[in-house]
C-alpha cells in the first residue's frame, strides 16, 4: 500500500488489495486486505456503483433493493482509492470498475480507515464535503489531526 497526498487530494494505491468482506446494514462497508495493510471504508450516504463495461446503479446503505451492485466487489482486487478535493471518493477496481461517493451537506458521507505495520490513518468526509485526516495509533499521544 502506498499513500500519496498531492495538496488536498488523497490516493491510495494498493498492489495486491482484495475485497474480502462486504458489510451491509445502515451503511456498506467495503473491507480490503492486502500484504502488510488493511482498508476499510464505510459509505454512509447513496453512492454509485459504475462498472467497465458502462453500466452504472445507485446504492442507497438501507435499501436493500438496491444493494445488488456493490455485491459484485466482493472477492475482486482494488487497485486504488481517491479521495478529491470536493470530498468525494472513488474505489477503483484491477478491472476499471468503481465506487464513486459524494459529499452529503447533512451527513458524514464516507470514513477510511487504512493500518499497516506501525502506522494508522482515518480520513471522513464530515457534512458538505469537509474532509479530517488523523494520522497514528489512537493509543499513542503524539496523534496528529488536520482538515482540508
């Protein structure tokens, strides 16, 4: 897994990242595991699901009649995660397919979670697009917090 931040934009890159998990109750939850790293990543709000050959769904945490789409990420490789400037968020799958969520003007709309051997990170996407990072283990003092 490597992280780099150009400005107020975040990119996760994952060589070997599998979908392992699918969680699905007020919110989805995508679970990703790599070598030495786990990913999550929680969408809290409606988001869409985009696949390679065109097709596109909207996926509202909830509603289970509309669950179907993000069901196909479960057991596939992401190769990255994006989180621009505005606050929205893109999961790209080895195949081109993607998971694009907005920012809510009311709800935190998504929160990542990455933790590789000695290094933790938290990225939400609090309401109207304004994102937090918070850098380090929550049980170590010297945790570091900012916004963009």
């Amino acid at each position: 897994m490597t992280k780099t931040q150009s400005g107020e934009q975040h990119e996760i890159i994952l060589e070997s990242g599998a979908v392992t998990a699918v969680l699905v109750d007020f919110r989805v939850g995508i679970f990703i595991r790599e070598v030495r790293a786990d990913v999550r990543v929680f969408l809290n709000t409606p988001f869409c699901v985009e696949e390679s050959d065109g097709r596109s769904a909207m996926v509202t945490p909830g509603k289970i009649e509309t669950l179907g789409p993000v069901l196909l990420f479960w057991n596939r490789n992401v190769v990255r995660i994006v989180i621009f400037p505005d606050g929205s968020l893109m999961i790209e799958r080895s195949d081109g397919a993607r998971i694009r969520a907005i920012s809510n003007d009311t709800f935190e709309a998504w929160e990542l979670s990455a933790n590789s051997p000695g290094e933790e990170l938290m990225i939400i996407c609090g309401p109207e697009g304004r994102v937090s990072t918070f850098r380090g283990s929550p049980k170590t003092e010297g945790r570091s917090t900012s916004s963009t």
